[in-house]
C-alpha cells in the first residue's frame, strides 16, 4: 500500500539502543516540501466520534491522518514523523499487538519516528486517541 521512495526518508535504528518495535529511532528526511498534518481524531464525516473501543477509533484516526495526507500529495511511506496521543497510555500498550496489525494494513511497514504521549482528555471529548504528523514530500 505505500509507496517506496528510498532516495526520501531513511530509518536509522542503531543497534546501541534496544530494537524499535512499530516506530524508528530516528529517521533522516530529503525532499522538497514537509506536510504538517493536524491532529486527527475518530471523527466521521459530519464531525462525530465513531468507534466504542480504542482500536476501532485509532483506526478511523489513523485512515483520518492518511487521508489528509493523500490530499497533501503525500503517501505513509512519507510519514517521518507520528506522535500518538491517548487518554489511557496502559490500555494503549495493552492493545499494541492490534495496533500495529492496523498500522501495517493501513500504512504498511516504513515506520516513522513516533511517541506516545499520555493525555488528560483530547479536544473532542469522546476520544480516545489522537495522531499528527510530519511528512516529507520529494
């Protein structure tokens, strides 16, 4: 599903730190144009949260995210950067396994630099999780 395009971003993880697993260490980026994509939430089309358990909403958050990307120009394997948001960081470590089947279905397996950050509550109250991103277009 995504596009390849090595000459673009390179995933460094130096095998001094432990193994990545779902993200990179660190990641190099050339191009010509960086797409700063907002914070996407589960939110349908008439601006309401779908999805009653985290996966589901970290699914439609996540094709949210790729969508905005698309329409940037951009592909996942342009991603160099994700940070995830969740209101309940231990049910998100708890649902990892699930999490990173989505992702590869989704954004297949170039992972970006990431972090999850622990939230209070996000901006739409019924969310679970939030994803933004930093992209690197050729």
């Amino acid at each position: 599903m995504s596009t390849h395009r090595p000459h673009q971003l390179h995933r460094v993880n130096p095998a001094e730190l432990s193994p990545p697993s779902g993200f990179s260490h660190a990641v190099t980026a050339t191009g010509s144009q960086l797409v700063f994509l907002a914070g996407q939430t589960a939110l349908d089309t008439d601006g309401k949260v779908v999805g009653d358990t985290l996966p589901a909403q970290f699914e439609k958050a996540l094709s949210n995210l790729l969508t905005a990307l698309h329409a940037a120009g951009g592909a996942p394997a342009d991603l160099a950067r994700v940070t995830v948001y969740a209101i309940d960081v231990a049910e998100y470590r708890a649902h990892a396994p699930e999490l990173g089947r989505i992702w590869s279905r989704l954004a297949g397996r170039d992972y970006p630099a990431m972090a999850v950050i622990g939230a209070v509550r996000l901006w739409d109250e019924q969310a679970m999780v939030e994803l933004d991103g930093v992209a690197v277009l050729p």
